[in-house]
C-alpha cells in the first residue's frame, strides 16, 4: 500500500473523474430544465461515478478483486432502487439513464486498470450515442422493412457466412475459391448498400446534381436510362439531364480505383493516373454543359430497388465465377489479347465482375499494367454501352451530349494508360 499514493494513480483517477464529467454533461443538459432533487443523476453524480468507478479499479489492485465485486452490486443495487422510484412518480419506464450510469462506473475503473485509451473512446461513443438519441430514432422511424431485411442480409453474407467458407482453390486451375469470391461479393454489395442510402439521405427532389452523384454509387445505368426518358418529356432539360448522366458516369471512375484498390493495394498507383483523367474530362464537360443549362430545376428520380437483396447476391457471385474461369482460359490460350478481349466484352454487362476478376488475378498471376489496361478497357466499354442506350432512349440530341464526350472520354483513358 506504500505506493497506493503516488502521481500516475492521481492522474488515472482523474482520467476516470474526466470520463464521468463528459457522460454527464450530456445527461446533465439533457435534464438541465428540471428542478434540484428532481433529477436522479447529473453533472455532478456522473462524475462521481466515475471517480468511485475508478476508486474501486485501484482497490481491486490492492485487495483483490472481490473489493470491487462488493462496491459494484451495492452501487447497483443503489440507483436501481433510485431509478425504480423516480419511474413509479415520472411512468417513465425507460432504463437508459441506469444503464449509463452503470457503464460510467464500469469505464471508471477501466481507467484506472491502464485500459485508458478503450475507457475513453468508449466513453465518447457512449456520450454520441446519448446525445443523437433523436436522430437515431429518426434513422429508424424512416427505416423501411426492406432495408431492414438488406441490413440484416449483408451481416448474414459477411459476419455469418464468409468466415465459414474454406479459404481454397477448388476446380480448373484452382480457380474457384469460395472465400475470395464470396469476400469480393460482400466487397460491392456493401459499396453498394452504402450508396443506396446515400440517395436515400440526398434525395431526388434536391435536384439533378444531387441525384446524379448519388446514383451514381449505386447504378450510373439506371439514371442513364431514366434521365434519357425524361429527356424526351421536358426538353426545356435536356441539357441538364445530360450534365447528370455525365456526372453519374463520372462517379463510377473513382469507385473502380476503389474496389481495384481494396483487392490489391498496388493497382491504385497503375490507374490512379488515367481514372483522374477519365473523371477529370467527364466532370468538366458536365460542368460546361451544366453551365449552359441554364437555372436550376428539380427533378423526379424513379425509386432505385434495394442493392442487396441476396438473390442478386448470388447472381453477382455467379457472374464472378464465370469470369475468373474465362480469365484463366484466356490467359492459358490467348495470354495478354485474351484478358483485353474478355475485359471489353464483360464491360459490357457489368464493370464490377471484371474488375475485381483482374484485380485479384493481379496478386498473383497477372502483371499490374495487363490489369490495369484491362480495368480501363472494361470501364471504357461499359460507358460506351451507357452512352449508346442513352442515344437509343433519349434520342439524337443525346449523341452530341453524351456519346461524344464519353467517346472522347473513354479514348483519353486508354491513351493515357498506353502512355503511362
């Protein structure tokens, strides 16, 4: 006990004294309307309880730990029979407040046990949680069933699902391996997921630009197809319909480095180049024509279905398998022509297989600047099929807008990564 008194145990007990004044700021402004003696904890219990929190940490050093068995259920026992009281007079039946002060006690003495660093980020989780307590509740009453279910469905695939899975090669060239393809599943489904709700949060009658750049996270394609409708119904717009297809495809740029970037860390310095040229001459041609459009007028989006619904999962899942198989066979048959070929035609379809397909085979059997060229061909391809539906649905006036400019566009990316 000699050493029980010394300058680190005053600083942790005020380390766990700083974590109880922080809790009960938010609780003490939360109730701070309230009468003295109407209120069961505030500023000054909270911090208290923190302080005896962390009293108790350093006794259970010294007594043993049984010491701080006994002061946590008589401490317990104490503000549940306050809180059971002041519900009785408030019918406030709402046990957040006991479960606060219980942690704040918990993180005291988690203080003063040299957990520091966890005892104070959980206090400040702990102090937002409280604080945004209507924006949370705000979060869920605007929670729909689906979204709900899709929630539910990405843990399901990525906490559930994706540890059990054999991290192996299985079948020709060992190219099936359920962990890296259903990890790569979970990789664009959780991209995917987060910018469905970032539309959400956007939405679509805050305009054009908003709805563009938010659509653009989730499906580019889909905004092509409805802003080209629409172009044909308010022709006052079509500038400005264009400008949003332009910016829509632009965002998908960024998101292939990203995806690329995540399966192997050492392609973002291979396209990085030629995707900011590529977002760089998409942007400002959106912005010329934005400029052009004249005033700013809001527009209707048609509700994007939800990401994540597993069937489309596991269709993605599929769509990868086929593509790692035809990547083998054509680097065993065609070599580097094979891979070009397979990106161009699969850009077709879809961006995201042959992306994360040539980014995986970069790791190991593909060289960066073959992968790097191929992601670029099948980002090319893929807006080039955007622009020639957005020409097809929207009319002529939408070859000058749109198929132009991504011509041009798709040309400068693959000069640019000839030369780089």
């Amino acid at each position: 006990m000699s050493n029980f008194v010394d300058a680190e145990n005053i600083a942790l007990l005020g380390t766990a004294l700083a974590i109880g004044l922080l809790i009960g700021v938010e609780r003490g402004w939360r109730s701070r309307e309230e009468k003295e003696g109407r209120r069961v904890a505030g500023l000054r219990t909270y911090g208290l309880t923190g302080l005896l929190g962390g009293c108790a940490g350093l006794l259970s050093q010294y007594l043993g730990v049984i010491v701080f068995g006994f002061i946590f259920l008589g401490f317990t026992a104490a503000v549940t029979v306050s809180y059971a009281m002041q519900q009785r007079i408030s019918g406030d039946v709402s046990i957040t407040s006991l479960i606060t002060i219980l942690l704040t006690f918990v993180l005291g003495t988690l203080a003063t046990l040299d957990h520091i660093n966890l005892a104070a980020s959980a206090a400040v989780i702990t102090t937002l949680l409280l604080r945004f307590k209507d924006v949370l509740h705000g979060w869920l009453r605007n929670l729909e069933r689906r979204e709900l279910h899709a929630a539910l469905q990405l843990l399901l695939i990525s906490v559930v699902l994706l540890p059990i899975l054999p991290n192996q090669g299985y079948g020709p060239w060992q190219a099936f391996n359920p962990y890296e393809i259903w990890w790569m599943v979970v990789l664009i489904a959780s991209i995917s997921f987060i910018g469905y709700f970032i539309m959400k949060i956007a939405g679509a009658e805050k305009g054009v630009l908003l709805t563009a750049l938010a659509a653009g996270m989730v499906s580019s394609t889909v905004l092509t197809l409805h802003f080209s409708k629409l172009s044909k119904q308010q022709a006052d717009m079509k500038k400005l319909l264009a400008a949003g297809i332009l910016v829509a495809c632009g965002i998908m740029f960024p998101r292939v480095v990203l995806v690329a970037s995540l399966i192997n860390p050492l392609l973002f310095n291979e396209l990085i180049m030629p995707m900011i040229v590529m977002t760089s001459l998409t942007f400002s041609i959106a912005a010329i024509m934005w400029h052009q459009s004249g005033d700013y007028q809001p527009c209707k989006l048609t509700h994007l279905s939800n990401p994540l619904e597993l069937k489309s999962a596991l269709f993605f899942g599929a769509l990868l398998v086929l593509a790692i198989l035809l990547g083998k066979v054509a680097i065993y048959y065609f070599g580097e022509t094979g891979i070009y070929l397979l990106a161009a035609v699969s850009g077709v379809a879809d961006v995201d297989s042959i992306n994360l397909v040539l980014s995986r085979m970069s790791v190991t059997e593909l060289s960066l600047d073959v992968a790097a060229v191929g992601i670029i061909i099948a980002s090319s391809s893929n807006t080039l099929i955007k622009a020639f539906l957005a020409v097809l649905i929207g009319g002529g006036n939408m070859a000058i807008r749109v198929l132009l400019p991504l011509l041009f566009v798709g040309i400068a990316g693959l000069t640019t990564a000839w030369l780089v």
